[in-house]
C-alpha cells in the first residue's frame, strides 16, 4: 500500500530540501542561526516554534493560572483576545496577564451585537487601502449594520447597511474562498398562515461577502419553488453551498456555477444600482439588493441522507464521513470515497461505548487528511491508504491512538430500593464509559504552530471533578507533559478550551454566568 498523498508531500519536500543531519538541536543554537540570517523568514517562523515547543517541555516551565473573569453574558477567545460583555470590551493576552485593549460604549438593544467574526489581513500581499490592510473583527447588529472594527481599539473602519427588508442574525466564515457571508433568520410558516392559505417561498437569505478588502458579492434568496420544500439549513464551505433538508438529505451545489449563472448584477459598496433605482448600495434605508436571482434548480455535485444532517468531506483524496440514518448503523461512522461513495476498508467506525456522550469524528485540522476519532476512552487517529492506478478501494488504518489510564474491567454497581411491602430488590447495572468517576477524554484542541495537540482528561474520583490537559506530539500521539488546572470542572456544564502557544483559555458556563481562565507559560514555582 502507498502513504496517503500528505506524506509524498512532506517526503518530496524533505528530498528537496538541502541535506542536513537529523539530530536535536537546543534552543541557544536556534536563536544563534537565526541571528546570524542562516535560514530564510519561513525558516525563521518555524524554528521560533520549534524553540517555544523545546521551551515550553521543559521541566522548569509550567502553565501558571494568571487572570480569571467573570461575566454574566456569553465570553468568546480568538487569537490572542478574549471579548467579554457582548464584544464590548476586549483583553489582549499577548502580555503576562490580560491587558484591558479598549472598551466600547454600551449600546441600545436595537444596536447590539448579534455575532462576530475576526478578520486577519493578508500577509502576502498590500491592499490598497491602509485601513483594509488592518486586522478587524466584522460585527453585526441586531438592526441589520455590518461594521469592520479595529481590533486594536474598537475604533470603526467601514459600515454597511445590510437590508430594511430582511432579519439577518448570523455570520460565518468560508476561509478557503477569503468570503464570508451573513444568514438571515427562517421565514417560518405560521398555523395561520396556512389555515389562511398564505405560503411565503423564501427561507432565508445570505449577504455573500469577499474580505481584503471588503466587497459584496452578492445576496440571494434560498427559495422552495428552486431548492424544494424541507429546507432546514444552508451553509457555504469551499466554494460549495450546502443544503439540508427535514428528510435528512444533504446536498451540495456550486456557489461558482449559481453566481455565473444567476448574477443580475455586479454591486459595488458605495456605488449607484440600478436594482435600487440608481440609489447607493449599502446605504440607509435600501441596503443591498437581492441580485442573485436563482430561477430553476441548479446542478447537485453531492448528495447524501444521514444522520443529524452531518457529513463532512476532506482528506486525501477525498472522502466523506456520514452516519447512514437506519438504526443499525446507530453509533457508526462510515468513511467513503467521494468519487463513487464507495466505502473504504476498514471504513466503518465504531466505539462500542456506552456512553452520556456520542463519540466525535472529524478530518484533522492539520490539513495532513488523518482523521481524529475521539471517545470517552480511546483517541484514534486514522489516515487514508490509496492504492494508484487500480479500482481497489481505499483502506483506513491507525495511524497512533492514545488511551486513558483506567482499570481493565469496568465496574458495575448495585442499587437497593425495598418496596412498600417491604421487599428488598437489588438491581446491577454497568458504569458508563463516561462516568465522570474515571479518566475521560472530554476536548481535544490542535496548535498548529506548536503541532500539539492538547486533550483534557477530566476525574470526578474523589467528588469533585478535575481536569488535566495532556499535551502530545501530533506526529506519534507521544505523551510530552501534563498541564493541571486549578479550577474544577462539572461536567454538567458546557466547557470550551484555547491553547494559542505560550497560552491556555479555559471557559466555562455555569448556570447564568460566563468564566474564563488564563494561564501562561513561565518559570515553574519552586
């Protein structure tokens, strides 16, 4: 059998890189080559991780916990910064400790913020305008404005006003295409609409933007006489546009081929359209026209009927994993070819576990095309075989797994209850595979400058669940260290966990509230 297209990547790329010997090399020499202009700036990057990385296993280095906050609305992390208070005021981590960036004045109701995205700007080309080229988080408000903010001060860099027609709710990224886009809410059919008779065809709208700088593509309307009744979602990824349906189905069309095709116009933020009777797209009250006007059902590329609504493509080549929606398959993930759907050797997943807690299946963030198979008590990472030049289907094999320390057989437990006539019944029934009195795997995060990947385990052992996160080498699944958090953790709660370098977030809800946990590399206490 062959490596999977990512390794004849790397291998191809060793071979053409100048030959050196394969030894460890300490942090002083890094630093020393680096400073001595050896390597080129890619290099440069790269072996600065490689140093943190080396830094950061060492023995006298510890994650230390330096902040904690907390908030009675939602907390969110992302690159650096942490936004507490609806995005109205931002921490950056860049420091020993977060640092108070800026804090906005509060809003009216009709103003606040809906959702958030940040936008990086691109390094490997200058944009014509200085404020395009500046990072900034691209908010929405509750009536209907799209602004580009500084994420630096929260200062305004660009407004756009979407619509005085259409509820638009949620933004989203599709990072491949640099577009974004803006999802309005459901036009859902009321009991009196349709005792009245009354349908309404459009289901939802997206605003379709490109980044760098920003620039409407355009707006349609996702429409039942075009995609059919059921219509339950629509997402745009790579290019695709995805749509499911109350039956099930998922199915995939071309965002490229429905814009070639069904473009009435081509709109420019600021300019006149004759869609707006010559007024200014983007301004107060008219908004952004509708100018993808779809008028019959385009091409499907992919269609599949699953479970949840979920399949996910990726890997190499490609292959989508589903779980078919008949109850035997229950608990299953099957990996196919995205060619012919045929199902891979040893393509079909399965735990067995008895859990709270369905396992989790995903394509690694790595972009390598493994896939990263998480359960209450085993992590598999698989990678896909090919065979070239011969109809034999693909075959998925292990590439490491990492497994929790527990005991060899699990445990049942008795209850008593003695009936009102006094009898006394004993029933046995079988610890669960998650049963937060043993070590579960609960989050796996990848930190892909480090090429780590960090798991959390979490033991209720002794009455009061704990976390660790154990971080291990991406390549091998080697065990490297373990970080402890200080905090404890209820697994009735919804928990999120960043590790970003030399920095680890761990947010938490609990009840009504919002907290967040900071900790930051440094010297280890003695």
């Amino acid at each position: 059998m062959l490596p999977d297209q990512s390794s004849c990547r790397n291998t191809c790329h060793l071979l053409m890189a100048p030959c050196s010997r394969k030894r460890a090399v300490n942090a002083t020499e890094l630093l020393s080559r680096r400073s001595r202009g050896i390597r080129d700036a890619g290099s440069l990057i790269r072996h600065s991780m490689e140093v943190l990385r080396g830094i950061l296993l060492q023995d006298n280095r510890d994650f230390i916990n330096v902040w904690n906050k907390s908030s009675k609305s939602t907390i969110m992390y992302e690159n650096g910064k942490i936004y507490l208070e609806n995005y109205q005021n931002c921490y950056s981590c860049v420091h020993a400790e977060p640092q108070l960036l800026y804090k906005l004045p509060k809003r009216s109701k009709l103003e606040k913020f809906e959702d958030a995205l940040l936008c990086q700007s691109p390094l490997d080309r200058t944009l014509a305008s200085p404020s395009a080229q500046k990072p900034s988080l691209l908010v929405l408000t509750a009536n209907n404005w799209l602004y580009r903010l500084s994420v630096e001060t929260g200062e305004e860099l660009q407004r756009v006003y979407l619509s005085s027609k259409h509820k638009f709710r949620y933004l989203s990224w599709d990072v491949s295409q640099e577009m974004f886009y803006v999802k309005s809410v459901q036009n859902k059919e009321t009991a009196f609409a349709r005792q009245a008779g009354i349908t309404h065809n459009t289901v939802m709208h997206l605003a379709i933007f490109h980044v760098f700088p920003l620039q409407i593509v355009g707006i349609l309307d996702i429409n039942k006489k075009v995609f059919g009744n059921g219509v339950t979602d629509v997402v745009l990824s790579h290019g695709v546009l995805v749509v499911s349906y109350s039956n099930k189905s998922v199915k995939l069309y071309s965002f490229e081929h429905i814009v070639q095709m069904y473009l009435t116009e081509k709109l420019t933020l600021g300019k006149p359209s004759s869609l707006l009777g010559g007024e200014t797209v983007g301004d107060v009250p008219f908004g952004i026209p509708v100018n993808i006007q779809i008028t019959e059902w385009p091409p499907v590329l992919f269609e599949v009927s699953c479970a949840n609504n979920s399949v996910q493509i990726g890997g190499y080549p490609w292959h989508y994993i589903y779980t078919p929606m008949h109850k035997n398959h229950k608990g299953t993930h099957h990996i196919c070819s995205l060619k012919d759907s045929t199902v891979a050797s040893n393509g079909i997943q399965n735990m067995n576990c008895c859990s709270l807690e369905s396992d989790g299946i995903f394509f690694h963030p790595d972009d390598s095309g493994r896939i990263v198979h998480v359960g209450p008590a085993t992590i598999n990472v698989l990678k896909i075989l090919v065979e070239l030049n011969n109809d034999f289907p693909s075959k998925v094999v292990e590439d490491f797994s990492m497994k929790t320390h527990r005991k060899n057989n699990p445990t049942s437990q008795v209850t008593v209850t003695v009936t009102s006539s006094g009898r006394t019944v004993k029933k046995r029934f079988q610890q669960l595979d998650d049963d937060p009195d043993q070590d579960t795997f609960r989050i796996v995060e990848y930190e892909d400058e480090l090429d780590l990947l960090a798991v959390v385990v979490t033991n209720g052992e002794d009455g009061e669940g704990r976390a660790q996160i154990q971080l291990h080498d991406n390549q091998s699944g080697q065990l490297l260290r373990t970080v402890h958090l200080l905090e404890p953790w209820d697994e009735t709660y919804r928990h999120e966990l960043f590790f970003d370098k030399d920095t680890i977030v761990h947010i938490e809800q609990k009840n009504n509230s919002f907290c967040c946990h900071v900790y930051k590399l440094m010297v280890a206490r003695k």
